[in-house]
C-alpha cells in the first residue's frame, strides 16, 4: 500500500479559466487573476488527470504510458507544485513532506538528462486588463515605444 502522500487525489479548477489545447501545450487565462498560463505537454498531462479520483502513483503511471518513458515521482510533484502555484489546483498538495521546493534545475540534475522532455513548466505572465490595454499615454508622456503613444509617436523618449 502507499504512503498518504502518494494516495492524495488532486482537483484541477476548472472555473473561472478559458482554456486552449495546443498541439504540444495547453493555455489557460483565469479570468479572476487576469493571468495568463502556458502548461507544456507533462504540465497539461497532469493537469488533465487531476480529477479529485486520480493519486499520485496513478498520475505517475499515467504519465509514463502518455510519454512512453519512466517518470519518476518527482516529475509529477513538480508539475503539482507548479500548477498549485499557478491557482490551477482547487486546492495545493501536500508534497514531499519537510523538503524544501523543487525546482525544475534540481529535478534535472537528480534525473539526469534523460527525462529533460518530461520536466513540467508552467509559464505564467499577468495579463493586463482590458481598459489597460486599450490606454495609451499623451504627448509630453514619457515612453519607450511608439504603440505606448497614443498619437503613435515616440520621440526621444516622449510621445509626440
């Protein structure tokens, strides 16, 4: 029988997102952090799969007979981790007990090269809002580019 740890059954959210599968990476916009995440292929596969039923140990061999390699259990802590980060868990996972976080760097040099496909990465950047977006600065403003103009003009470091 497994430990606890390996038996807890993550929830993905699943409100609140837009959500865009890719061929090889899933998008997913939360709508109440105007955040943006992109899950790479063992990101989203794990994310998939997180369905409050699924443990850790199954994700694990789901993950394996997904990618046709070994995983190791720490390619799915990290990715768990990353996603419960991301706030696109209901909820974190408890993880590897009092170790410190994993990172991607760590999981690599523990693995070896041989999984480096299989290391999750969820990249996330803030997203501006719509009225954000839609502003521009007026002459005399400072700037760094012409489309931060709204007369679409930056000159010397200042909108025309």
């Amino acid at each position: 029988m497994g430990s606890e740890r390996e038996l807890q059954a993550p929830q993905a959210r699943t409100e609140g997102l837009v959500i865009r599968a890719l061929p090889e990476e899933v998008l997913v916009y939360d709508l109440d952090r105007d955040k943006a995440h992109c899950l790479n292929q063992t990101a989203a596969l794990v994310w998939k799969h997180c369905d409050g039923q699924t443990s850790i140990a199954e994700l694990v061999r789901i993950l394996e007979q997904e990618l046709h390699t070994a995983i190791p259990a720490e390619v799915v802590w990290l990715a768990l981790q990353q996603l419960g980060k991301a706030h696109l868990l209901t909820e974190r996972v408890e993880g590897l007990g009092g170790d410190a976080r994993l990172s991607r760097r760590e999981v690599m040099r523990r693995l070896g090269w041989a999984v480096a496909v299989a290391v999750p990465l969820v990249t996330s950047i803030v997203a501006p809002t719509a009225s954000e977006a839609a502003s521009c600065f007026a002459s005399g403003h400072s700037c760094i580019a012409s489309a931060q103009c709204c007369s679409a003009m930056c000159n010397s470091g200042f909108c025309a």
